[in-house]
C-alpha cells in the first residue's frame, strides 16, 4: 500500500516538473489572484505545493526546491506567494527559524495593493509563531501590523483571525481584560456575519479566558458550545480540543473526576489514533490534576509522567510552562522535594522568558511552599512576596491595558461617527427638521388637549363639591326635620299619658260625689282611658317610624343587647336623638334621678367601659 502510494506521489511530481521545465500552463481553478504573473507554471506549481501541505509534507518539499532554483527571475508576486508557503512548510516541520526567516522575505516588497495579501498573512503567521515560541512582544508587534493592513484593505476574515489570535496572545500574557476586548470585538463582527468556523474558534478561545479567570462554570457552558459546533462541522482537531478544554475545565472542580475522565478517554481516543502529541500532553495533564485535586499523588505522578513523554514533540512554551507546574505540585504532595524545586524552577525561568506573569506567580507560590517545608523560612518570604507583587502586577497591567483599550474603542467610535454623520448630513437635516416639526406639533396638541382636559376636569371637580356640599346640608337639614318629628313626636306621647294620667285621677275623685248612674258612666271612663295608656299604641307607632328613619335601629338593639326592657329601649331611642337628661325627664314624666338610674342600668347590660359614651355608642350602632 505505502509502496504504491509512493509511486503515484513520483509520477504525480514528474508530470508536474515536466510541466515547469516544458512551459506549459498549469493550471488551477482555484486561484483567481488579478496579477497577471499568476498564470506562469511556477506560481502553479506552488499553489499546488500549497495544497500538498497538510496530506504530503515530503511531496510539497520536492515541488518548492523545483521551483526556488528559478526564484531570482521571479515576478515580486510569484516570490512572495513562494515566500508564504515556504514559510508554511517549515511551520509544519516546527523548525520555526526557517519558517520566520521566509515569511520575513515576505514584508520586503514595495507597499502595493498587489502585496497587502501576502504581507498581512506574513505578519499574522510571524506573529503565531513567536506567541508559540515564548516571544509575547514580538508577537504583539506583527498581529497588530497584520490587523492594520487588513483593516486597511477592508479584508474582514483577514480582520476576525487577527482579533482572535491577538486575545489569545494577551490571555497567555495574563493581560485578560485587553484578550476579552479582541475578544469582544471578534463577536461583534461574527453577530453581524454569522460564520461557524470562526464562531467555534471563539467559543473555545472565551472557554480558556473563563478558565483562567477561574469563572470555571461560564467555561463549561463554552467549551460544551465550542464541542457542537465542531461536530456539526466535523472537525476532529476542534473536537478534540473541546474534549481537552472540558476535561481540564471538570478537574479544577471539585467532585467531577468522573467527568473528568470521561472528556479525558474520549478525548485519548481521537488524539493516540492521529497522533496528536500537543492534545495527548494536555489530556494526561488534566487526568494528573484530577488525581492531584482527589489527593491521591501517586497516580497524579504516573500521569505527569506520562505526560512527560509528549514535551519533546511540543514547541507551546506556555503549555510546557504548565506542565513544569502540575508536576512540580504532584512532586511536592508527593514529598520530593528536591525534584519538585528543580520543576518549580524551571517553570519560573521558562515563565519569565515567554512573559506569563500568572505562571510565574504559580511558581514563585510552589517555591515558597518549597523552602517552608526545609524551614528556610526567609526564602519562603522572599518567595511570596514576590508573588504577590506578580499578582499586584497583573491587577496592574490588566487596568492600564483595559484603558488603553477603552480609548482606542472610544478614539475609533469617534471617528466612524463623524464619517457617518458627514456623509448623512444633508439627508438626516431634512429628516430631523420634519420630525422636529412633528414632535413639535404633537407636543403642541398634545400640551391643549392636557390643559382643556384639566380645565374640565377642575369644572366638574367644582361642581360636584357644590352639588355635595348642597346635597350634605339637605341630608343635615332632613335629619334634624326628623329628629324634631321624633322628638315631637315623643313630646306628644308623654304629654297623652300625662293628661290621661290627669283625667283618670279627677275621674277616680269625682265618682263618690256623684249618684249611682253618673258614677258608673264615670268608671267605664276610666276604664276606657286605662286600656288606651296600656294598648301602647302611640308607642308602638313612634318605635316604627324611628325604626324607619334610623335603619331598624330599635329592632337591632334589641337582638344585639337581648336583656334590655321595651322601657330601656324607648330610652335608647331618645338618648339616640341626643335629648338631654332634662328633657328625658320631661317626656318620659319621671325624675332626673331615675333617668340616671335608667342610664346606669343600661350601660351596665351594654358592658359599657367607665370612660365610654353611651349617647356615642348609640350613635356609632348601625
């Protein structure tokens, strides 16, 4: 299979030679470039080297030194598309020198249209590979020169790659709050012109930005998003980097190491079978963590070391500066001092060299831990001290970072406004003018209408207080008419019985005086007056109309207060009527003393407290 495969990969390269050497065009459709130097055989014979790269490194080699013994005769475009891929090959032989020598070659032409395309992908390749090589600054420098030239040019996939590889140059400097403005930028960007691939690099790359900021749920809920989206695309490098970051994110939390080892083997299955050394290193790292989080450092150990065995094939210098720390801890739960200090070191120097401020104070914390346990307690201070000044730092350089950020946003929000606000001006004026007139006008109407409503309603309000006040003293008026007719009414049954009284008494003096026929007329008199007072029926008549003028207050009284006699519920009514004792004493022909009396009684069956009303309480009954 490998032999036959070989043959066709030899006959593949001897056509396309023969085609360089003949002259003959080849050509491929894929390229569409406005330089007329495209359509020669060598800039062919690179695109299709270009194409080789990721399926047959060995062939893409054979096809470009071909084509370099021509390269001094090339046209400027031919020499920096063969720069580019030059560069690229190199790239994927991680001799990452040689590949920065030739993309360099590449910013050399002059500042045309023609090489903005190769000049931005030049700086931006340059600008990945010294972040992976430890150079942050450099790094900075040729991502900020790519974005600039593709900004310039108004290249927006050009645009998104540089936001997204300068927020992760500046997460790995510890500079998160400048990584999450990239960040921010990017999405802005891809909300506007949705692309899944880029969408599924942000997600990953904001799961890392959490992680780092301990916001270890919110990294979760991203890296789970970034595994979707790499399976709907079918990207198995994404997936397993998904797979990576969520084992990693499960074994800083506590009680997840089920999780963690479930993200962990799915994750060993894609990685051992295409053997993907940077994913297998961080995958064993993770599984160690686990292990180191649940206390048991024998089996953290087993892992860290296996670990171990993927640094050589791995050119991250951050991802080894964080290996050097995890298995620096391992090696200190597990009491080897000595070996744990040598790791502590080496992830301090390896942390200084590449600028990660976080992975130095890690350290720096390791040594101080270190040098406590041999009792060398002024080098633990030394130490610590150190590493909070480190923290104090990264507050720092994380405010000043954020504000510079905050001002170019602001300086650039500025500026497109005023571009868009000139080149809207005359339209909007006009707009603006009618709307102004309009809002005007509203308001205007809207102001009448307000001031006519609460003219009226001042009006109304005033004559209803009119009409109520009127209609209050009708209802004064009608009750006092009633309470006089109650009252002469009352008047006038005390003064019947009192001449009833009167007129049985002359009667009863009158009857030994007279002869035996005028007497006895005399006596049916007297018995005809008496069964008038006893029929009560002036009483009666007066109890049913102050019942009908007060609610059916006697009637209520007396299933409210059972245990008063009609004679104290007479009392009631009038006291009701706010008769004084004077008065009471005069219709009911009794003294004021037994008034009094009266009174008592009846406050005494109302359970009447010594301070309380009964006239009130009358008067409050409903």
């Amino acid at each position: 299979m490998n032999i036959n495969r070989r043959i066709s990969c030899n006959i593949f390269l001897f056509f396309i030679l023969s085609y360089y050497i003949t002259g003959c065009d080849l050509t491929v459709s894929k390229r569409n470039s406005p330089s007329r130097e495209n359509n020669v055989p060598a800039y062919q014979i690179i695109g299709v080297a270009e194409d080789l790269l990721t399926s047959d490194v060995d062939s893409t080699r054979v096809l470009l030194e071909s084509v370099q013994r021509g390269y001094p005769v090339f046209h400027d475009t031919v020499k920096a598309f063969f720069n580019n891929t030059f560069g690229v090959y190199f790239w994927y032989k991680s001799e990452f020198d040689s590949a920065i020598h030739w993309f360099k070659k590449s910013l050399a032409f002059r500042p045309e249209d023609a090489f903005q395309d190769f000049k931005a992908k030049a700086c931006n390749n340059i600008g990945i590979l010294y972040s992976q090589s430890g150079l942050p600054d450099s790094a900075a420098k040729y991502l900020e020169m790519a974005l600039a030239i593709d900004k310039n040019r108004k290249f927006e996939s050009g645009i998104n790659k540089n936001l997204y590889d300068l927020g992760v140059l500046y997460m790995r400097k510890s500079q998160y709050q400048l990584a999450l403005g990239f960040f921010n930028q990017l999405k802005e960007n891809l909300d506007l012109r949705p692309d899944k691939k880029q969408k599924l690099l942000l997600t990953t790359a904001l799961g890392n930005l959490y992680f780092y900021l301990d916001s270890l749920n919110t990294a979760v809920a991203q890296y789970e998003q970034s595994l979707q989206f790499s399976e709907e695309l079918h990207d198995t490098i994404q997936m397993k980097m998904a797979l990576s970051n969520l084992s990693a994110a499960y074994s800083k939390m506590p009680g997840q190491f089920d999780k963690v080892l479930y993200y962990s083997r799915k994750g060993l299955e894609f990685a051992t079978r295409e053997t993907h050394y940077q994913t297998l290193l961080v995958l064993h790292l993770n599984v160690g963590e686990a292990y180191l989080m649940k206390g048991i450092a024998d089996s953290a150990l087993v892992w860290f070391k296996k670990a171990g065995v993927f640094i050589p094939f791995n050119k991250n210098q951050y991802l080894i500066s964080s290996y050097y720390l995890k298995y620096a801890e391992s090696l200190l739960e597990a009491g080897q001092l000595t070996k744990a200090q040598e790791f502590y070191q080496k992830a301090a120097g390896l942390s200084l060299s590449i600028g990660s401020l976080d992975n130095q104070r890690l350290a720096l914390l390791g040594l101080s831990r270190v040098d406590s346990i041999n009792s060398y307690y002024q080098g633990a201070l030394d130490k610590y001290q150190q590493a909070i000044k480190l923290e104090k730092m990264i507050f720092n350089k994380e405010n000043n970072t954020r504000i510079a950020e905050l001002q170019i946003i602001h300086e650039t929000a500025i500026k497109e406004r005023q571009i868009v606000i000139l080149r809207e001006k005359d339209k909007n004026n006009q707009l603006y003018r009618t709307l102004g007139m309009i809002i005007f006008s509203s308001l205007l109407i809207i102001m009448l209408i307000l001031i006519f409503y609460l003219r009226n309603r001042r009006l109304s309000a005033e004559q209803k207080l009119i009409i109520n006040r009127q209609e209050n003293e009708a209802t004064v008026a009608a009750l006092e008419a009633k309470r006089k007719e109650l009252t002469g009414k009352a008047y006038s049954l005390a003064k019947a019985e009192k001449l009833i009284d009167n007129l049985k008494s002359e009667i009863q003096g009158l009857i030994p005086k007279t002869d035996m026929e005028t007497s006895h007329q005399l006596q049916m008199i007297s018995r005809l007056l008496k069964q008038n007072k006893n029929s009560q029926k002036l009483w009666l008549d007066f109890e049913q109309r102050f019942d009908e003028l007060n609610n059916g207050f006697i009637r209520k009284l007396s299933l409210r207060y059972p245990d008063l006699s009609s004679n104290e519920l007479r009392m009631c009514a009038l006291l009701r009527l706010q008769l004084s004792t004077k008065e009471l004493a005069e219709i009911s022909g009794r003294s004021i003393r037994t008034i009094e009396y009266t009174r008592l009684l009846i406050r005494k069956k109302m359970k009447l407290d010594a301070g309380a009303s009964l006239t009130g309480h009358l008067l409050t009954l409903e």
